[in-house]
C-alpha cells in the first residue's frame, strides 16, 4: 500500500527532544522554541514569532487580536479546513464565505470588494495548496476600505509571493509576511511537522506586538518579566495556553535544519507527478495544479480536478483497489450542516466544485520516485 502521507523525520528528532528533556525545561518558551522562532524571523525577514500547539490556534490568536465585536464581519473562503471559519466565529464575527477563482481553489480577489460592508474588519486569504493567493489585490483592497489581513499559511511555509506594487517596487515576499497577522501549521500532514502538532503566529504590525506575547502567555504580561522590563507580572488581558512544550519545539527543530532537503526531495516528486500526468491532463481528463505568475510553489500538495464527482469517486476507488491512498480534500463550509443555515444563500460554484472534484494524491518526503511513476503508470492505465 502506498500511503497518502507519512511525516517526514530527519532522524535528529529523537536526539533533540533528548536533549530538551535533559535540560530540565519542559514547558515551553525554552531553549529550542526561541532558536525556532529567530529561525524563522531571520530567514523569513517576519517581524515577530510566536510558537503556538498548532496551526488552529495561532489562528485563534489573530482573531482575538483583530478586537472583534459581535456582528463584525471576516471574509474567509468556503474552501478551506474549519479551523479558519471557527477562530473568528468564537469571538462573535460573523463569517461571510467567499468564492474560489476557476483556474485554482484560492479565494477570487475580484469577488471581494463585493462583499465589504460597513461591519467588514478583516479579510482572511487562504493560500491553498501553498501557492499564493493575489496579494496585491487583497492588500489594496484592504488598505482602501482599512480592513486587517490574516494570512492562513497552514499549508504554505517557505512559499513566496512576487509582488509588484508592495512599497512602490518588484519583490518576492515570503507568504506570512504581507498580511497584518498570519497563521501557520505544522501537523503531521505539511512539508514540516513539530512532532503530529504544532503551529506559528506571525505578527508584521507592530501594533499586536505586545498584547500578542500577552494573550501567548495566558493574559499576563510574564514575558516582559522574564525579560526584566516590569518587576512583576499579572492578569492583564485575555489569553490562553497556547505555548507548545520543549519535546515539541525540539521535534520541529530538527525539521527546520532540514527544511531546504526536505524542500528539494517534495519539489522534485511534485515535478515528477506533473511531467508524467500532464498527456492526460491535455487531453482533457483532468485539470493539474494551476501556480499563476506571481506564485512560487512549495510542493505542498499534488491534486488533479476531475471533471465531476462520479468521476473523481470512480478514480479514488480504482486508486484504492490497485494500493494507492489518494483522498479528496475539504467539503465547502457554507453548505455545512453546523453553518448552512446562516450562510446568505449566494451560489459559490468554483467552491463547490474543488469539494466535489478535486482529488489528491501522495506526496511526502519517503516517497519514492518509483512509488510515483507506479501511480502514474495506475492512473494512465485507468485513462486508457
């Protein structure tokens, strides 16, 4: 059996969570969750980071930092895990769903402007499959109608975005750097993993600086006490437990001295994938994955878009017989049983259809190049 998924190990995990046990700190904000952290600000160029138990919550962080009241609105995509939706909706926002583009799963930024109201406060953009959404659109629309950005990076860590009209000039922009706030994850399913969970709060305002560290460390204000700047620390906001431990700080990072490996090894199997599958994508029995021009891809996630949902339950099923997991991804959330009664009634047809039509397949770091050319040889033979 070829598995859908597998997380990656590098083989230094075990000896750095050894490590982390013998220092004698276990809970977190140690040694190895603030050499994570630098990592990331240093390599990403992100203004401040925060280690979080997963991608879930660092979301839950930037929807208590947005300062929302009920009845205020957050433009999220119907596309997308729960996990999006339920962080604004557990502090009273309303969740307005947006439509996918057509060419891939990513919100349609030239839908939006669209669904801003006067209760509008943030606009959530979902960077699927870890290829960018339009951020200079999303951003110009934000800052004409002052509206707050959180990226949802879950699935999109060392992904670029190549902007054009960022302060006046050409960049390439890490994704999780454009937005106010930005979310990523690191379950056992993405490119790395902190052990099964985990996740990061990426904060580029210097607005949510503080009150970020604050709601980080249960509503109190301890981290400036650690770092001598008030003589006693308290209660002084809301907050929660969102720190990992130490062990799986340690985990992730043995993951991140890797990542660049890691990164080649997923690249070179998701080229494979499409090189040998793209015959049968010309002539018609299937769309590939769709990177526009200003995207850069991180081998994320390897999908093929059937043309109906017979025919993408037919292939799973074939798949599934011949020993390969391939699974079908996320069911629109506006036609959800817990949220259908308070969507709008508008129609979001492209969401729709990647629910009932997209289709994934294998892609992990132990898979082999021969594991590959097997599936594609199976769907050839199916097409055939």
């Amino acid at each position: 059996m070829i598995d859908f998924n597998r997380p990656t190990l590098t083989g230094k995990e075990a000896h750095y969570m050894y490590q982390a046990v013998y220092n004698g700190k276990l809970s977190g904000n140690g040694m190895f969750t603030k050499r994570c952290q630098a990592w990331f600000e240093e390599r990403y160029g992100f203004r401040k980071c925060l280690l979080t138990t997963s991608g879930t919550d660092a979301l839950e962080m930037c929807a208590m930092l947005c300062d929302l009241r009920p009845g205020d609105e957050v433009i999220i995509p119907s596309y997308t895990f729960v996990s999006t939706a339920l962080a604004f909706l557990r502090e009273g926002a309303k969740v307005v769903f947006a439509d996918s583009m057509k060419r891939n799963p990513n919100l349609d930024a030239e839908t939006l402007e669209a669904l801003i109201t006067p209760r509008t406060k943030v606009i959530v953009p979902v960077h699927y499959a870890g290829v960018a959404c339009d951020m200079d659109a999303i951003m110009t629309i934000a800052d004409k109608h002052h509206l707050l950005v959180v990226e949802d990076a879950a699935q999109a860590i060392d992904s670029y975005y190549k902007s054009k009209i960022r302060n006046h000039k050409s960049q390439i922009l890490p994704l999780g750097s454009i937005g106010h706030l930005a979310a990523f994850s690191f379950h056992e399913t993405k490119n790395i993993t902190a052990g099964g969970e985990g996740g990061l709060l990426v904060v580029n305002d210097e607005r949510f600086i503080r009150r970020a560290e604050i709601i980080w460390e249960k509503g109190t204000n301890r981290a400036e006490f650690f770092r001598g700047e008030v003589n006693k620390y308290g209660w002084v906001d809301m907050g929660s437990s969102f720190l990992p431990s130490e062990v799986n700080a340690a985990f992730l990072w043995a993951q991140l001295e890797n990542i660049d490996a890691i990164q080649h090894k997923r690249k070179y199997i998701w080229e494979t994938y499409q090189k040998r599958l793209k015959p049968l994508a010309d002539k018609g029995c299937f769309s590939l994955p769709d990177i526009p021009d200003y995207a850069t891809n991180n081998a994320h996630m390897f999908y093929l878009v059937l043309p109906s949902l017979e025919a993408r339950t037919a292939l799973i099923k074939y798949l599934k017989e011949n020993g390969v997991g391939a699974v079908f991804h996320y069911l629109s959330l506006h036609s959800s049983e817990f949220y259908k009664s308070r969507h709008d009634g508008r129609q979001l047809p492209e969401c729709d259809r990647y629910a009932d039509c997209l289709v994934r397949l294998p892609l992990f770091y132990d898979l082999t190049i021969e594991q590959v050319n097997t599936i594609c040889d199976l769907i050839k033979t199916y097409y055939q």
